[in-house]
C-alpha cells in the first residue's frame, strides 16, 4: 500500500534536519547496516531474502536491522546442536543487530525532538508577523527553512476542489517553471485521492510512492515529478479550509512518517496563528470606523454648536465678559468678530504657539476639528497663513500690508 493516513503508518528513519553533524551521523548508520546485512549473508551462507539498505528510503532501515535479527535467530535454532564456531558468530551478529537497532532508535528520537523544536521556532516567527498576507507569503519559505523540505506547497479548499496557491521551492527556477500555471486552478477532490482523505478525516497522510498510489498526476508526477509526499490540512476554527504539502525535490530522498508529523504539528500551528490574526485584523478595522465615525459626528457637533452661536443675539458690548491675556490685547474688528466662540479659542491658543496637537488636548477634540478651525479662521480672517493671522488678531500689519 503506497498511501497511509496518521493510523496506519510504519515505522520511519527521521528526515533531515538542519543540526550540523546530521547527514553524517545518518551515513555512519547505514554503513554498519549495510556491513551486517553483507556479514548475516556469509554467516548464514545463502542468498539473503532481506533486501539491502536503500539510501533514498532510510526510513526502512530499522525494518532491515529487524528482519535481519530474525534469520540469526532461526538460523541458531537450527544449528542448536552444530558447529560452535558458527553458533558464536551468528549470536555476535545478534548482539550487533541490537545494539545498532538502539541506536537507530535513539538518533530517530533525538531528531524527532529537534525537529519539532525547529517547527515550533517557525511557528514563532509566523507569529511575530503583523497580516494574514504575510503569513501566507512566508509559510512556505519557513517551513523549507526550518523543518527541511525541499519543497512545500500551500493550497486552498474551495467547492469540492484544491487550488494551489502559493509555494516556495529550494530551487526557484523550477517554481517559475511550472507551478505558476497551476495557481488558481481547481483540482478535483476524488474520494480515492490522499487529499479527500485529509478533507474526509481532518488528519495528515503520506505517499510513499506516488507510482503506484492514486493521486492527481498531472500536478504531483507529470509536472512536479514527485515521487513520494506528505500532506496535512490546515484548520483555522476546526474547518479545512487548505492544505499543506511538502516533499524532497530535487533530491532524491523519501518522505517517512516524521515528516507526516512535523508538517502535521506546523499546518496545527499555522492554522490557529491565521485564525487569531484575521481576526485581529477584523477587529482593528471596526475600531479604526468605529474611530472615524466618533470623530466625525464630532466634527458635525462642533460645527452645529457654533452655527447655533453665530445665529445667537451678539452680547452688549458693555457687558462684562472674562477674557484671557491674550484676547485682552486683541483689538475689537469686523473680522474678529465673524469668529465664533470655539475658534477664538483655537486663535488665543494659537497666538500663544499652540501645536494643533495641543489644542486639541486643551480643548479636548479631535486634531481634525482643530484643522477645521484653523481652517475657518484664515478665511475669515483673510490670511494665507498661521502667522498672518496672529498678527492680524493682534493687530499687527503684516510687511505687505505696511
């Protein structure tokens, strides 16, 4: 069976990581495994049915040290009453079977760990990102980056179909090969595919060998030349809404179990970090309307407030009115008086080198409705400028007016 979902999986060497000392430290393990397979056969004297270790599938190897135990021990069964010398050599095999399966074991569990450590520090610098469009403008690159594939894919699930949307690939002339003219288009979910399976059942799943699983060739081997994968839905709220694949192109390793889980731990944690930042997204826009709104019905206030003061009865001009040192300087004219009472706050406080900041926070309004006033102000008062009209308000001509 080529195609295997998260339940039905075998046993997997790790895939690569970016820990210096990884790739040799694999090859040191399949040289001895590969030397014991070569000494079981001369021990046991006849052609062995065990196939050798396959570099592109490391995967298989602890399979192999298995197998391989299992012949020693029939074959001692069976030499239970032969030649000692032979009896000692095939239990020294069996010692050394173990003791390389341990440690196959070991390298397995300590990569896994550093695997998933380097998903969760991608995860965190997804997180770190401000929009849902950088999210999915980099989530491809971090997961190629840090969990080492040689390609990833990112899809989106729409009416029955997965739509390539975005990739990054190690090597990036062949992303501008091919998979540019496979963006956007619409590739059927047959229920016999993996990707119906990640639909249907909302687990990751793998292909081991996309030449004899079924799986939508023109994509995956005819253009992407793909010859095994792994592949896991992404969840934002609990509904599949896309997936991820990833594979070791233009290498020529397979994908194992390992890599079904680190891209099954990222595509979760992606999923929850698109999900929290659309939403914050949503709620950053209605606070910025909600923002706009309040200032501009504050705005409209403003201006109906002092339309109802210039439509009020003028005071007596001998009446006693509290004024500032400023406005107690200011000389009484036909100009100054057209301004209403809030914009002869703004100019007073302006004469004394208010910012526009400032006043708002002395008035408390919006830094608009400051703008607005100032607005009104030089037009009433006939000046171009800030300075102009503070010199008009105190009644000082300006050069071109001496």
């Amino acid at each position: 069976m080529s195609t295997a979902t998260a339940r039905e999986v075998p046993r997997a060497f790790p895939a690569p990581s970016r820990s210096p000392g990884w790739r040799r430290r694999e090859s040191e393990l399949l040289n001895r495994v590969t030397e014991l397979h070569q000494d079981v056969a001369e021990a046991i004297g006849t052609r062995l049915r065990v196939p050798p270790v396959d570099r592109d599938r490391p995967g298989r190897s602890a399979e192999i040290v298995s197998a391989l135990v299992w012949v020693c021990i029939e074959r001692l069964r069976e030499n239970a009453q032969g030649a000692p010398a032979r009896t000692r050599r095939l239990a020294q095999l069996v010692v050394a079977l173990q003791r390389v399966s341990l440690e196959l074991y070991e390298h397995e569990l300590s990569l896994r760990t550093r695997r998933l450590a380097d998903c969760s520090a991608g995860l965190a610098r997804l997180r770190s990102l401000p929009s849902s469009a950088d999210l999915v403008d980099q989530v491809c690159e971090e997961l190629v980056r840090r969990c080492g594939f040689g390609r990833v894919v990112l899809s989106r699930v729409e009416q029955g179909n997965w739509k390539p949307w975005t990739a990054h690939f190690s090597d990036a002339r062949e992303f501008e090969g091919w998979f540019t003219n496979w963006v956007d288009q619409g590739i059927p979910l047959q229920d016999d595919t993996l990707e119906a399976v990640l639909l249907r059942e909302r687990r990751p799943g793998i292909v081991y060998d996309t030449a004899t699983a079924q799986v939508h060739r023109p994509i995956i081997v005819e253009d992407g030349h793909s010859a095994s994968y792994v592949a896991a839905p992404v969840m934002p709220g609990g509904h599949v809404v896309g997936f991820l694949h990833a594979d070791y192109s233009p290498g020529d390793r397979r994908v194992d179990d390992v890599d079904r889980d680190v891209l099954w731990a990222f595509a979760e944690g992606f999923g929850q970090i698109y999900e929290r930042t659309v939403l914050l997204e949503r709620l950053r826009a209605q606070r910025d309307h909600v923002r706009e709104t309040l200032a501009s019905a504050e705005r409209m206030m403003d201006e109906l407030c002092d339309s109802g003061i210039d439509l009020a009865q003028q005071p007596d001009p001998g009446s006693v009115v509290a004024r500032s040192a400023v406005s107690a300087l200011a000389p009484s004219n036909d100009a100054l008086a057209e301004l209403t009472a809030r914009e002869r706050e703004v100019l007073e406080l302006m004469v004394v080198g208010a910012t526009n900041g400032a006043i708002a926070e002395q008035l408390v309004i919006t830094e608009g409705t400051v703008k607005s006033h100032v607005k009104h102000i030089l037009r009433k008062l006939g000046a171009v400028n800030r300075s102009q009209a503070i010199a008009r308000y105190l009644g000082i001509a300006q050069p071109d007016e001496a």
